[in-house]
C-alpha cells in the first residue's frame, strides 16, 4: 500500500528531526510554510526561518529524541501524538505533545502546530 504525500511529509518530517538535520527539516516546508513550537508562540514563517529555529534547537540539547507514538490522517492533514526526551549540558526532560500538520498537493508542510507544555519543560530544566 503506498503512502499518501501527507504521510511522507510527516515521516521525512521525524526522520529530519533523528538525523539532526535542519536544512531537510526545513525543506520539507514550503517555501512560505510556517510552525507554531509551541502553539501559542509567534509562528516561525519562511524555509530560512525554520531552519534557524530548528538548528537552535539541535544547538541547545545535544540530545533530543522525538519519538512519534501515535499517527491520525485525514485528507490533506495530519495529527501526531509523540514523546520527546532531551538533553542539555546541564539537564534533562521527557514530555509529550501532539503535532498538527497541514500539506499541500506538491507534498510540502504548510502549516505545523505543536501543543505541548513550555512552561513545564522549562522548569524540568531548571
């Protein structure tokens, strides 16, 4: 059975994430293609963009394994539950959120939401 482009996308999406790879990370957006890490923050818009925001992530916790657990489809969008551990120098925390996705014909992620819990994050870390 062969995959749907949304499924791709998602897929090339965690695989960038493993490789510690923000140019792929990043091109698997469109062009003008936009996330909300978390939502609730100022959305980060433009391939450029992105691929700073996910390369300061990569700098800050030499370790992060995001994991997804759980996958919903449905037309040209998605619905990812996952857990995530990450590292520091100094600290560590495990958490989980849900990651929203919206695709566009050519296969490209438009749109990326993630709901997880800044605040909690931050004060493992602490």
């Amino acid at each position: 059975m062969s995959r749907t482009p949304v499924e791709e996308a998602v897929s090339r999406y965690f695989a960038a994430i493993a490789a510690r790879d923000a140019a792929a990370w990043a091109a698997n957006f469109a062009p003008d293609g936009q996330s909300e890490d978390p939502v609730g923050g100022e959305p980060v818009r433009g391939r450029a963009a992105l691929q700073a925001f996910q390369q300061g992530i990569f700098d800050a916790f030499p370790v992060m394994v995001l994991t997804p657990v759980e996958h919903y489809w449905g037309g040209s969008q998605a619905a990812v539950k996952w857990t995530c551990h990450v590292e520091s120098d100094t600290a560590a925390a495990d958490f989980s959120g849900i990651n929203t996705y919206e695709v566009d014909e050519s296969g490209a992620i438009t749109r990326q939401k993630a709901f997880w819990d800044l605040a909690a994050v931050q004060r493992d870390l602490a």
